[in-house]
C-alpha cells in the first residue's frame, strides 16, 4: 500500500437505522395465584404436551386456589395462523378473565 | 413465542416465558426489539432430546420455579440502552482497513470486506429513487428497526451494489416487509435464506445471468443482490450468528446469489414466465422473494419426451424434500420451485404445460402417514397427527381419507404450489429444485419501481 492509499479517510454512516419501538413496562405481578386465573398459550412444539402438566402441578402444589385454561382455548400461536390467533388473544385472554398467562416454548 | 407473551404484558397480564437455555441470547434481542421486559422460565439444554425421568427432573428444579418466579416475583425490566446515533449520521471516520475493523468489532459486516458507506456513495444510490430517504416501509423485527429507503442505501453500497439496482432493492425490502413474508422468522433453526428472483427487461438492463453458472457466485448483479439480503437481515433485523445474537439457524447455509429467469428461452418453448405465473403482466419488472431450506442435487434427465423428465424431477424432489414436508402439512403450504434448465423445459413444453407438470409432481411425490407423523415427532412436534390439522382446515380432506398409517399421502399440498421458472445452461440437461421453508418467507413478489428519469440515470451509469 502506498503513502497516498494509506492517508485516504473514509467517513463512514450509520449502517443501522433508527428502533421504531416504544418501551413500556412489564405488568404488574401476582404474588398470591390462590384464586387467580392462568392462561397457557402454546405453539404445540417441543414436548409442551409433558411440560405444560408439571408447570401446571408445580404452580398447583404452592398455589392450589389457582385456576389453568388449556392451551386448546387460544390456538397455535406460531402456526398456519399466527396472524389470526395472535389478533384474537386480547379478546381470548379477556374473556376467560386472565390474570396471568404462561407462554411457550422457545427452545 | 416472545411476541405472544408480549401482547398480554401490554394488556396489564404479567407473563412467564418458557425458553431453552440456548434460544436466551436470542430471546435478549426479541426482547428489545418488542420494547417489553418479559420475565422467562429456563428449561436447560433440549427437550427433545431428554428422556422423561430427566424431563420431569428439569421441569421440577428449574424450569417451573423460573416461571413462578416470573408471575409472582420482581416485575422485569429492559436492560438500560445506549443512546445511538441518528440515522444518516457520519460515525466513523479512517482509512479503509481502519473502516473495516472498526464495522468487524461492531458486528455490522457479514465477515467479508464492505464497501465503505460514504454519504457520496449512498447518495449516488438515492438518486435512483423518487423517494425520500427518511421514508419506512416498515419496523421489522427482530430489532424493532425501521426498514428505511436510506438504510437500503447503505446496506446496497455496503454489499458491493451498484447504485443502479437500487430499485430492485426497494422492491425486495417490500417484498419482505409484507407481513405474510415473516421477516420476523428469518432466525429459526432451520437456517432457511431467502432468494430473490429477478423478471422482466430490468433483469437484463441490469446485467443479471439468468443462464449458465446462474447461482454462482461471479456476476456482480446476481452476486451483490443476494449479499444485500443477508447483510439487511444481519443490520437492520438483527438476525446475527455468534458472536452476536438474533439468528438461530443451528447450521445453516450461506447467502444465495439472485436467480432471475431466461425469459426469452421461456417465451420461445410457449411457457408462461415465472413473473406471469405471479400475476404479473409480459414486460413488467418484478421482484420476488422466497425462502429456500433445502435444494436438490443437479437433476440431470435425458429423452425426448416429456413424461421422462417430470418423472425424474419428481423422483429426486421426493428424494430430497420428503423428510421436511411434515413443516408443510403444519402449515398447510409449502412450495418447490423447479429450475428448469432450458434445453430440458424445451422438450417438456413441447407435450406439457406447466400445469400439467405440476400435477403430475403433486401426484406422484408421496410419502406414508406414519413415514411423515416420525419425522415431524423427530423434529420438534410430538403431538403430530394429520386428524387434527384436517380437522383445523389445514389440510384437505383426502389426507385422512383413510386411518392406515401404511397409506400414501401427497407431499406437495396442492399441484398449484409447485413454481417453475426456466434457467441455467442451455448446453446442458440439467434442473434444480428449491424448497421453501413452509410459512416462513413464502413466495412474496412486488413490482420494481423505477424513478421518473430512469432511463437517463441508466444511460449515465454506463458511461
């Protein structure tokens, strides 16, 4: 490289571009589930069918007042209609009153 | 999965997130693309991979305190931001080899040397659009970033384009912000990378190979393009491999160059082209874009008949796709696009049209129900059985004609889903074929817009 080659600057731009999303906080938790109602939401992969029963008897055995909704009330969220069942989840989760909601699985 | 959870937080629902110890890295950039802290239970490792005994063990002592903890604990919070610069906003200043290291360290290249993106070069690039630079497609996940015409710009000069594709990559930015492309899916494990297509006289105008040695890296318009996706997935996405984070493809493949269709060749044998097959007129220029998860091996046939060479292309797509068709029947839509090398389409368009090949693959491209429920139970879906998805409407009726596991089912949904498009060596008998990975990037095609003084800005370009 010579001394002419090594002198030339570059004044670069950012390669990103602008986050377009407003932060907001997480909901409020629940530190007594006795009486509460908790929603599964599932995308019907990764042994959900076997993991979903142990949360369910987990969270049953501290909390026994607390009250599931199975997965099947709400649809695959992350399959042939993702865009549908994800717009109908507010109205869902409204109208089985739910305070809480678990959501899987990434794995 | 992130999104679901995301929806109830916003409605005052606090959530818990089931998550494997490995998809954390990506669930932090989700996360802040979302703009929603969400609380998440760890299951450690891969459920799939676990018997029941260490299943149960796992959910016991970590995965279920985890989300407990989620719903009843300290509520999350987003981790603190550094401030960033403006869009358009000079931000480094150097020699090129300074340039490169500094965008090596900041995880803004694909690896490879970039082109420096100086404000004269992507001005030079804006030129070939009448549309503002500060105007967005789209926010597109998983970063939450705008999908900008100048950060179109960027990345084009950045990938080694030419000022003068710029409207070709207007268009494959549109085409994959349409939210039926899931952009937003371009990270799955699976490792899928989406391929442009490229039709119409602009194919040729901007020097695309459409013939020999076509998905080869070497001719810059082909070559550059396909580069552009993949450094627009990794920047403005926030779709990166380790050391980064955003993109899971457990192996996954590298970038395809652009495809674009011997439009003359097809036109010759009386074969619809591929931009016509889409919907659009004769001498429209058009962009699309699909995904690709798996291609065939060279599909070599010979003869002079038609039913010779559907037959062989029918053989080795089943060869080669049959195993994934189980993310197709999920879904309900999956397609193959045939690359049909020029000398062979002339022989089939000869007795067949490209309909009558598409029957033809839809109905001889099988594989058992029970062959298809283990590789989907394999995969990721223990649960897997084709009553439910007949009976959600997914799939039509005729896959559970009959409760033999031993029956043959069809491995391409419907014959309309199989795409043709005529290219490579016209020397030679050779096909490709390239399967898309399900809903994920389905075949999504928009016009090309050119600027009003198109023809003039062209006619400069080339001296």
């Amino acid at each position: 490289m010579n001394k002419l080659q090594q002198r030339h600057e570059y004044s670069v731009l950012w390669p990103l571009s602008r986050r377009a999303v407003a932060d907001t906080n997480a909901a409020p938790r629940l530190p007594d589930l006795n009486g509460k109602t908790v929603c599964e939401l599932w995308d019907v992969i990764f042994r959900g069918e076997t993991i979903y029963p142990l949360v369910r008897e987990y969270i049953k055995t501290r909390f026994p007042g607390v009250k599931f909704v199975g997965h099947a009330e709400f649809g695959n969220f992350h399959g042939a209609r993702e865009h549908e069942v994800t717009a109908a989840l507010p109205g869902k989760l409204r109208s089985h009153k739910a305070d809480a909601a678990i959501v899987g699985i990434g794995a | 999965m992130l999104r679901a959870a995301a929806v109830a937080e916003k409605m005052g629902i606090p959530t818990a997130s089931i998550i494997g110890s490995g998809f954390l890295k990506q669930a932090e950039v989700i996360i802040k693309g979302l703009g929603v802290p969400l609380a998440m239970g760890v299951y450690p490792g891969a459920p799939m991979v676990d018997s029941e005994q260490e299943l149960r063990r796992k959910v016991e002592e970590e995965l279920a305190p985890g989300l407990l903890r989620g719903l009843t604990g300290e509520a999350p919070r987003l981790p603190g931001a550094a401030a960033e610069p403006a869009p358009g906003q000079v931000v480094f200043s150097g020699t090129f080899d300074e340039v490169q290291e500094h965008f090596h360290r900041q995880l803004w290249t694909d690896g490879l040397p970039v082109v420096p993106p100086t404000r004269g070069r992507v001005d030079a690039f804006l030129k070939y659009t009448d549309r503002r630079p500060e105007e967005v497609i789209r926010a597109v996940q998983q970063e939450g970033r705008e999908a900008s015409i100048l950060s179109i710009a960027v990345t084009g000069v950045m990938a080694g384009c030419r000022p003068e594709y710029m409207p070709v990559l207007i268009a494959v930015i549109e085409a994959m912000c349409d939210p039926k492309y899931r952009i937003e899916d371009s990270g799955s494990t699976p490792g899928w990378e989406p391929v442009v297509i490229v039709s119409g006289p602009i194919a040729k105008a901007l020097d695309f190979n459409s013939g020999q040695g076509m998905m080869r890296v070497g001719r810059q318009a082909n070559t550059s393009v396909g580069r552009f996706v993949r450094l627009y997935l990794r920047n403005i996405c926030g779709f990166r491999i380790p050391p980064g984070a955003g993109d899971k493809g457990s192996i996954g493949q590298s970038f395809l160059v652009a495809m674009a269709e011997d439009e003359e060749a097809a036109r010759a044998i009386g074969w619809p082209t591929f931009s016509e097959d889409r919907g659009f007129q004769s001498g429209e220029n058009v962009v699309t874009v699909r995904s690709v998860v798996a291609i065939t091996s060279p599909m070599y046939s010979g003869g002079d008949r038609a039913q010779t060479h559907v037959q062989q292309w029918a053989e080795i797509i089943g060869g080669s796709f049959t195993y994934w068709a189980h993310t197709g029947f999920k879904t309900g839509l999956w397609s193959p696009l045939i690359v049909a090398g020029p000398s062979i389409a002339k022989v089939v368009a000869g007795e067949w049209s490209k309909d009558q090949v598409r029957r033809y693959i839809y109905d001889h491209v099988k594989v058992t129900a029970e062959r298809a429920t283990h590789y989907a139970r394999m995969t990721s879906t223990p649960t897997f059985n084709f009553e439910n998805l007949v009976k959600d409407g997914i799939l039509p009726p005729e896959y559970t004609a009959s409760s033999d596991p031993q029956r043959l089912v069809n491995v391409i949904i419907k014959p309309e889903m199989v795409e043709i498009l005529v290219a490579g060596d016209p020397g030679r008998n050779q096909s490709r074929a390239y399967m898309s990975n399900h809903i994920q990037g389905p075949t999504t095609s928009r016009r090309v817009e050119l600027p009003k003084r198109w023809n003039e800005l062209l006619a400069a370009s080339r001296g």
